[in-house]
C-alpha cells in the first residue's frame, strides 16, 4: 500500500533513492555521500532527490528511519516473545548481531550516520534503545531472575557491548557474530543472575 498522499511510484522512487544513499553511505562514507554521488547510484538526476526528499538532512531521517524500521521488525517480536526477562536479554544479543550479519550495508550505513552526526535523527533512538533494555532488566529484577542492580549503567554497558561490533566487523569481515553473540550473553548472564 502507498504511504498517505504518495503513489506507489513516489513510493517506489524514494525507496531506491534510500537503497542508494545506504549503499554510497556505507562504500563513500558519510562525508562523500553527496546528493550528487547517490543521485549517480540510482541514475537519477539530483533535484529528484530534492523533489522527493527536500534536503539531505530530510534525505538521511528517512535513511536512520528505514535502518531501525529493519532492525526492530527483525528484534522486537523475538525478544517480546520470550517467556523470561533471561530469555529476552539472550535473544537481544542474538537478533541485534543477526541484523548486523544480514543487513551489513544498512548497518555501516547507520555507524556513519552515527559517527559524522552525532545530534543527527539517530540521536533519540538511543535513548530508546537504552530505556528498552531498562525494561527487560527491570522485568527481570521483578521476577528475581535478576539481581539488584541500577538499571540505567547496566543498559549503558549492554548497549555499548553491542554498539562495539561494527567497527570489529570492518576490521574482521569474517566476525563469528553468532559465536560472538553467544559470548555476550553469556557475560550479561553472568553479569545479571541473582547469586544462588
């Protein structure tokens, strides 16, 4: 279905034109992504990607948009349906190193969004990202899976865990990110249970 006031066709322009900047972002690096150089990928002219999009700020929301979208549709309905908070923090590791493995361009897409705009639209799906896992460590404590600890400074270790493996991954393409996954589990695990 077409998004309210656009034909499938703008819909479909603006879909290969977010395709495109993903794909210059994460070969060209945020700096030489031009509108210019994504406009060359599509075999578009420039002022239609201005048409469709406005400015390259409007251009690179709707990219950080596209980019969680993918990632919370491939995470979210695994990890809400786990039966323990355990369970769920074991499937976070999981789901987020498997978008990582699966959507690598969209991922080294977002890390240069990230690293060049820093107050950019990434910036409050942090917060998100931080006050989720809150949520599953707090249903966690509540259960008494978990031990007593402050929520936020263990999110902020969680989510640093993970916010390290891209740039492992350009270094080591061939990253064992399941493996991988499997060992951060493990250590929050470890890091989370009540003492017996």
């Amino acid at each position: 279905m077409a998004s309210v006031g656009r034909t499938f066709t703008e819909d479909a322009r603006r879909a290969q034109i977010i395709d495109c900047t993903i794909r210059a972002l994460a070969t060209l690096g945020y700096r030489q992504a031009s509108m210019a150089k994504v406009a060359q990928l599509a075999r578009i002219t420039p002022g239609l990607i201005s048409y469709h999009f406005g400015s390259k700020d409007e251009l690179i929301a709707a990219v950080v948009a596209y980019v969680v979208k993918l990632a919370t549709d491939l995470m979210v309905p695994r990890i809400t349906a786990q039966k323990t908070a355990s369970d769920a923090l074991r499937v976070y590791f999981e789901t987020n190193l498997e978008f990582m493995r699966l959507h690598r361009e969209p991922l080294l897409a977002l890390v240069e969004i990230i690293t060049h705009d820093r107050n950019g639209p990434y910036s409050k799906q942090q917060e998100t990202a931080l006050t989720d896992i809150e949520k599953v460590l707090a249903w966690g404590q509540h259960t008494g899976e978990f031990r007593d600890f402050p929520l936020r400074p263990m999110a902020i270790a969680i989510r640093g865990a993970v916010d390290a493996v891209p740039g492992h991954l350009l270094n080591d393409p061939d990253l064992d990110l399941r493996g991988l996954a499997v060992e951060l589990s493990t250590v929050f695990s470890l890091a989370t249970r009540r003492a017996p």
